[in-house]
C-alpha cells in the first residue's frame, strides 16, 4: 500500500492550516451544541465569568474603560433580545406610506385587537445568540484588562453615572415602545399545554 508520501500527493503547509482549523472549529461547535439545551447553566457560567471581571476592575483600580464599554455593550444586546423581529413602529410607518400613496392599509405582525389571530413574540436576537454573544464580550474584556493599552486613565464615576442615566432612558423608551405596541417580550404565567388531560 502507497502512502501520500510515496504517490507524489503531500499536503501544503496551508492545507494543514485549513485541515487544522477545520478541525478545531468542528470541536468547538460540538462545544456549543453540548451546552445548547443547559440555559440555566450557560447563564450562571457567564454569571460567574462576569462576577470575575468586576472583581479584577474592583481590585486592580484600573480599566474602567473597558468596563463601560463593555457595559454599553451588554445593554445593546439586551435591547435587541427585549425587542420584535419585526418592529411594529417601522410597520405602521409602511402602513402610513402605502395609505398616502392610495394603497390598502396591510396589518401588522403583532396583534392589534382581541379577536386578531395570535403570533407569538419573535425576538430580534434570540437568547442563544444573546448568550453566546455576552460570554465571548467578557471573555474578550477580560483578556483586555491584562494589557496596559486598554488602562486609560478616566474619573470613573462620571461613566457610572453616565451609564446609569444611558440605561434609564433607554429601557423608559423600551418599556413605552412595548405598552404603545402591546407586546411582552417574556413568558409570563404558567404556559397552556395542549392535548392533555384537565
């Protein structure tokens, strides 16, 4: 039997590259797929990789900008999660235009009325991605406080104090976008079962 080697057939340094991370990313897939249907897990892990980020801040005194960006970063992933796929407000803008130029008036994706067929709440960033998205942004801003680069010397309180006044207003006009366009975004309430005995 004939190897490779003997058939004239060796692989190129690149090839090995791309067989290598091929082969990684495979792994690393199979990683996450583990940890897919564990979401009270997956949270507390990245619970504890955020308690440990505050902790090196806390205690090292510095890289209080990467914190806040790190912050803002978090809560534009948690305004994407609390919002619709399909944002009623651009809706009723179409609506509004497609009325004006002498169109039929369409309805929304979320229901309007009562009697309005039901359609469940579809996020515009699912939990998983959420997750995902929020363990990887600590991870990275952990790594970013061992590096002197990102120590840039800042009053601190100023961008507390600024960021709690940029969460305030954004979840007041979430919150109001919400009651406007009578959506809730989680699943309140004990869930109906089908088909099973009363």
């Amino acid at each position: 039997m004939m190897s490779d080697s003997d058939s004239g057939l060796e692989q190129s340094p690149i090839q090995n590259i791309s067989a290598q991370y091929s082969k990684i990313q495979r792994q690393y897939q199979q990683i996450l797929d583990r940890w897919t249907p564990h979401m009270f897990y997956r949270w507390l892990s990245t619970g504890g990789l955020l308690l440990l980020f505050f902790l090196r801040i806390v205690f090292a005194q510095g890289w209080y900008i990467v914190c806040y960006a790190h912050a803002i970063y978090l809560l534009n992933l948690l305004l994407a999660f609390l919002q619709p796929k399909f944002d009623p407000s651009l809706q009723d803008d179409l609506m509004a235009d497609e009325i004006e130029e002498g169109g039929d008036a369409q309805t929304t994706p979320l229901p309007s009325q009562r009697d309005d067929e039901f359609r469940p709440f579809v996020r515009r960033l699912p939990e998983w991605q959420f997750w995902l998205s929020a363990t990887r942004a600590t991870i990275v801003a952990t790594f970013c406080t061992f590096s002197e680069v990102f120590d840039v010397p800042v009053y601190w309180p100023i961008l507390v104090l600024y960021f709690f006044v940029l969460f305030a207003l954004t979840m007041r006009r979430q919150i109001q976008h919400m009651i406007k366009y009578k959506y809730v975004p989680f699943d309140i309430g004990r869930k109906a079962r089908y088909g099973g005995a009363k």
